[in-house]
C-alpha cells in the first residue's frame, strides 16, 4: 500500500542486547519501505545521544531518520549545539516536542512549551529541518481544557511545523473531529495519525494511562478476556488496528505513524493486510 507518509518510531536501546534486537526489527521493518523512521528520547531529553547514535546507524543503512527533540530541561545553548549536529550529518527532519520532566525535576527550561521549541528552531536553522510536531485528538493529559489543547497545537504549528503526528488512540472519530477543528482555525499542515499495534493487554493500559488515550470499553474487556493468552491478544489486536488504519485511510489520513516499540511482528501484520 502505498501512502506518501508512512513513518515507523523506534527508542534507543539502552544495552547492546536491545541494540541487537532493534537492528533486526528493522531490518524486517525497512523491507516495507517506510518513509522515514523516527527516534524518541528518554525524560528530559535523557538519551540524546542514544538518540543519534541510532539515527546515524539508520541513516548509514541507507534509510532516512528524524530524531525527536525536546526542549525540557535544556538550555538554549544545548538546544543549538544538538541541532548543530543534526546539520552536520546532514539530518534534515526532526520531531520537536516539549518532553516529559524527568523524575524529581524542578528546575525551569529556556523554552518551556514545544511551540517555542520550533521557534527557536526556525530562528537558528530557517527552513533546513522539516519539523514534526505532536497532536492529541484525545487531549494532552496536562492540558487545561480541549479547547485550550487545540490553541496549543496551533501555536506550534503557527511556530513553523510542517506536520504533525497524533498520539495513539482507537477511535477514529476523535482524530476526524480534531482534523475538522484543526482546519477550521486555519490549520491545513498534514497530521498522520499515530497507531499502536496490541499486542500486551498490561503494556497497553499502563501506556494508555500515562499518556492519556483512551482504551474503549468493548477492546478493554475483549483484551482482558483473554488473560495470558498472547496469540489471542495478538490476533484480535491486528484485526482492531487494521480495522482502524483502513477507516482512517478511507477518511482522508494523509499516512499512519507506527509506534512499533521496537517490534517488527505487529506492524508488518498491520501493514501487510492494508496492502492486501
């Protein structure tokens, strides 16, 4: 299935045997041709070297790669010695997001909300980097109100974003209700619909709390139903996410963003039955 923006997402590894396994996952994973795939980093922008270190092993592997960049706990200065490197080797498409605060920290940033982040971005580096900034159809969980979440997603793409990926969710309806409102304030960047494959009932809802999506009612009691019985979960999974990737596509989805969780099995089902 071809889609001209179909992204996959990795974490850096945090020891060699990860490091190992993330190599073949993509390996699996770059047979389908992605677009691009993107890196994340821990709280407070804490692995940002692990960041690039595995955006250049993909970059060397001939696959184009965007590390995200968050501006919590970092200077102005830090920020522009990162993008420094990004320049020289040559990476042109990043994620800007403002990043959770790590663990115990109190101290303030130089720029405290993602919006600021592309600012900054754009004033030191002009049109150099295609920038990705995150949505929430479902609301961000420390946002105050919806409506205030959307104004918040405006500002950044107003900043200078080019695009935009939602976090997860499972209804469609709430990522079409947030294109409609989006583009009633003027908004017309692409945002790609963020999708999670299921497949680990516990993973799935400790991730969903942190982060605010909604797991719906009837998916909850159908993934719980099956307790420990992974082909289960795994099969009713990739018939949900399907499900959902084709409506979103049928509905004008401009591509699909996998959080793959460094995983090669559950995206490649997912995509492969699209393209079926």
């Amino acid at each position: 299935m071809e889609t001209h923006n179909f992204s996959i997402e990795f974490y850096p590894p945090k020891t060699p045997e990860g490091a190992d396994k993330l190599r073949i996952a993509r390996g699996k994973l770059a047979a389908l041709n992605p677009k691009y795939f993107s890196v994340t980093f821990g709280a407070g922008g804490s692995t940002q070297q692990g960041t690039l270190d595995t955006v250049l092993e993909i970059i060397g592997e001939g696959h184009a790669a965007a590390p995200h960049l968050s501006c919590v706990g970092g200077s102005r200065e830090q920020i522009r010695a990162i993008l420094g490197q990004f320049q020289s080797h040559g990476i042109r498409r990043l994620v800007a997001l403002r990043g959770d605060l790590p663990s115990g920290y109190g101290g303030g940033s130089e720029l405290r909300y993602a919006s600021d982040l592309v600012e900054f971005i754009r004033a030191e580096t002009g049109d150099w980097f295609h920038i990705e900034v995150a949505g929430y159809p479902e609301m961000h969980p420390q946002a105050r109100s919806p409506q205030d979440d959307l104004q918040n997603f405006a500002r950044k793409v107003r900043a200078g974003a080019n695009a935009a990926i939602t976090q997860y969710f499972y209804n469609a309806d709430a990522y079409f209700q947030f294109i409609d409102q989006t583009r009633a304030l003027g908004i017309d960047v692409p945002i790609v619909p963020g999708i999670m494959p299921i497949t680990n009932y516990s993973q799935l809802m400790r991730f969903s709390d942190m982060c605010g999506a909604e797991i719906p009612r009837w998916i909850r009691l159908k993934l719980a139903s099956f307790g420990d019985d992974s082909a289960s979960i795994k099969a009713f999974g990739a018939d949900v996410v399907t499900s959902l990737c084709e409506r979103l596509l049928k509905g004008g989805a401009p591509g699909l963003h996998f959080y793959s969780m460094n995983q090669a099995a559950a995206t490649s089902t997912v995509w492969q039955r699209l393209a079926g």
